[in-house]
C-alpha cells in the first residue's frame, strides 16, 4: 500500500503521524508531557556525550568539542532567526510554512558559509578548525529540521518533535560513543554527529512535514508559486524576524564569550571543565524549553483575545522557573563535588565551587526565558535587541575582567551577572504592559506595504 493509500484508508505507523483527514491538536497537558520527554532525553543524549568524551578522552577532547559548539552557535542562533518562535507564534496566518522553510534554507546556507571562513581564518589548529567546521554544518541541518518542527508546534503536536528529538538523541549519541571509541578521533565523532542529524531529517522531519502538510489545508496554498512571487513575503519575513536574529546572536555570545577567553587565556582543558559543569543545567533548560515551545502558541491567542489569561499564564511559568532554579543551587551546594566525581572524574570536582555560581546562574536564566516566552508572543520584538546588547557589554567586560585574575570562578561570576542584569531588563520591559496599535498589531511587528499586500492576496 502506497502512502497516500495509507493516508485515505486512515492507516498510520508507530511513531508517524497519525492517518486522518484532520489534524487534531493535542492538549497542553499532553504536549507539555511529550515536549519534556524528548527534551529530557535529548539532554540527556547531548551531556551523555560530554561524559563520552571525559570518560574515552581526555580535557582537551572535551575542551575542543566545546569550543566547536561556542564557535558556531552564534552564528547558527543569529542564521535561524528565531522563525520557530515566529512561526509557532503566527496566529494571524501571515506567512505560510513554505516562507519560513525558504527563508531557513537562505540563513542556513549563509550560516555555513560563515562558520567554515571562521574555521578557515580564525587561526585554529588544524584538528579544532574541522570539529567548528563539522558542528556548523550539524547545525546546519538540524535547522532545518527546527523548520519542520515549528510547522509542528503551531498545529500543537509536540508529540512528533519529541519522538524526532528523542531518536537524533539517541542516535547522535550512539554515533560518537561508536566513533570516538574505535579511533580515538573527536573529528570522527562529529562525522557521526552530523550523519545521525542528516538521517533524522530526510526521513521521519521530512515526511512527517508532508503528511501534515496534506492533513492542514491552507497551511501550504502558495506551494505552486515559484521563489520570486514568494520574495515580497520572504522580505517582510526577514524584517520581521531579524531583530530576533540579533537577539539570538546577542543570547548566544552571551553564554559563550566567556568560553572564548578561557579558551585564549586558560586553554582548552580548562574549557572542558567549564563546559561539562555548564552542560549540567541543560536538564533544566530543556524543561524550560518543554514549557515555552507547549505555551508559545497558547500565549500568543491570549494576548490576542484574552489578555488576563496571558498574563496568569505566564506568572505561573515565571513560578515554575524560579522553583527550578532553587532546586538547581541547592543540588550544587549540598551535592556538587560528589556529583562531579560521579558524572565525570575526580579532577572535575576540584571546580566545585565554579559549579555553585554556574547554577546560580542558570536558574536566573530560567526566569528569563520565560519573560523572553511571553515578549515574543506578545510581538514585544524589538525591544530585546538592546537589552541582549547591554547584557553583552556586561558580560565581555566582567569576563576580561575576571578570567584572567581569578580563572573559571571569574567566568561563572561574569555569567552570574550578566544574567542578573538580563532579568532585570526583561522584567521591567514586560512590567511596562503590552503596546497594541489600532489595528491590533504589535510594535514588533514590521510595516511592509508588499508583504501586506502580498498577505491579502493569498488571503
């Protein structure tokens, strides 16, 4: 029986989509369940790899992964967009997935581009210079996949990116353990990396993005139009995701300037005990990740039609983050060096003191990401650029301030302060009251004249 076959006879496979004529969405209950499930254990996956590389290599193995990760996330995180967010978010209808995919291969290709003349140029090691190389381009695919997953989002199934999260996981995982210990190779490692993200993609992303497709009609009407009648909507698009883009870029470069100059001042073992200790509070941020990306699109109809249910909406994930939070610095205070012995090795747990501030720091973030959550739902966009911008600036003066004089404790002060400064900022902007114009379109969104046009004529 062929595909479409299956799909008219309403039959579906294990982990596929299911066969029927409508999309049913699923509650928010469950997609927070799904969504904290495979984030956990793509977390999981992700810090089961660092262990790998502790327990099969050595510091410096660690320390190189990292600075690969450091090196091409801000330019994947500025290249992406943030159109997930946008996409999820668009309960207007004002672009359809066939922009946002396009618009993802543009950035994604550009991103690449960017990362292998950083490689190229950045005055690298050979080996370090192809492990960046490598994870752009893993990034690079898994952006695309994050494309497909943003169309899934906004329909309220969760339970399709957890199960795509879940096996490129597990998968990656599984590549690099293999890899790592039959050559003793990083380099080969991130091979393996980026074929288990390329194999997720082109089966169970690409066909579950078809069959959703089938099952939503007018979520993809403009499939015929070739890219030049799309690129009036395409710009708009761009407009309006790019100071999301700088935020993104400003995020990142946030978290990973500090890794910069332990990298040049330290070296690269004493990265790979910095990142293995940061690397522990992505448990907690692939909660927070499970919460945002279930409430986001929920977000965004309240602001749009009931305001009080917003607003205690997002009290109730501000609660939430802040509770994580707590819970995070009082395993780090009580249970850090014992739990940085078990995880990794003994020397790890000689920073254990570096780790207390590192969780500090990140249960600040907790809260901001969810402050973060309800600005874009509520099309508050522009507003985060400079206020990533100022944080920026507090982070690169305390980190070449501090690193220097006091090592990896200096780095997890710098962090702890910039995110400080960073809650500070999003609560006041979130406190000051969503701004609505007339025509109930936020300050975030961009005026085009085409793009509107281009809007109501596939409208």
């Amino acid at each position: 029986m062929s595909d479409d076959q299956a799909v008219e006879s309403g039959l579906s496979l294990p982990g596929e989509l299911p066969r029927s004529k409508t999309l049913p969405s699923l509650s928010l209950r469950s997609n927070f369940a799904w969504a904290l499930v495979g984030n956990l254990v793509y977390a999981g996956s992700q810090w089961g790899i660092l262990i790998v590389l502790a327990k099969l290599g050595s510091a410096e193995m660690v320390g190189r992964f990292a600075l690969g990760l450091a090196v091409s996330a801000p330019v994947v995180m500025f290249t992406n967009l943030q159109l997930r967010a946008l996409q999820a978010t668009d309960a207007k209808e004002q672009y359809h997935f066939r922009d946002y995919l396009s618009l993802r291969l543009v950035t994604s290709a550009f991103g690449m581009c960017v990362i292998a003349g950083i490689a190229a140029l950045g005055g690298y090691r050979s080996e370090a210079a192809l492990v960046i190389l490598i994870i752009g381009f893993a990034k690079g695919v898994e952006s695309v996949s994050d494309s497909i997953h943003g169309l899934l989002q906004k329909n309220e199934r969760l339970d399709l990116i957890a199960i795509s999260t879940m096996i490129k996981g597990l998968l990656s995982l599984l590549a690099i353990w293999s890899l790592v210990y039959l050559t003793k190779s990083i380099v080969w490692g991130t091979i393996g990396l980026l074929a288990a993200r390329s194999l997720v993609l082109l089966s169970y992303d690409a066909g579950n993005a078809r069959r959703v497709l089938r099952l939503t009609p007018g979520q993809d009407r403009d499939k015929d139009k070739g890219l030049l009648a799309r690129l009036p909507a395409l710009r708009g698009l761009a407009w309006l995701a790019l100071p999301l883009g700088l935020v993104s870029l400003l995020d990142s470069l946030n978290v990973n300037v500090p890794r910069y100059l332990i990298e040049r001042r330290l070296g690269e073992a004493a990265l790979g005990y910095f990142a293995a200790m940061t690397y522990i509070m992505v448990a907690g941020n692939m909660l927070v990740g499970a919460l945002t990306h279930s409430a986001s699109p929920r977000l965004a109809r309240y602001h749009v039609a009931d305001p009080p249910a917003f607003r205690r909406l997002l009290w109730r994930l501000l609660g939430f983050g802040a509770a994580l939070g707590g819970a995070g610095l009082l395993l780090a205070v009580f249970l850090g060096r014992p739990l940085l012995t078990l995880i990794y090795r003994p020397d790890y747990a000689e920073h254990a003191d570096v780790f207390v501030w590192v969780m500090a720091a990140s249960g600040i973030g907790y809260i901001v990401r969810f402050l973060i959550c309800g600005m874009t739902a509520s099309r508050r966009i522009k507003a985060q650029a400079p206020l990533y911008a100022g944080t920026l600036l507090v982070t690169a003066v305390l980190s070449w301030l501090l690193i220097p004089r006091y090592g990896l404790l200096g780095a997890a002060w710098a962090l702890c302060a910039a995110m400080t400064v960073l809650l500070l900022g999003a609560a006041t902007i979130s406190l000051a009251g969503p701004r609505v114009s007339d025509n109930h379109r936020s300050d975030g969104l961009v005026e085009d004249d085409s793009a509107d046009s281009y809007v109501a004529e596939r409208r």
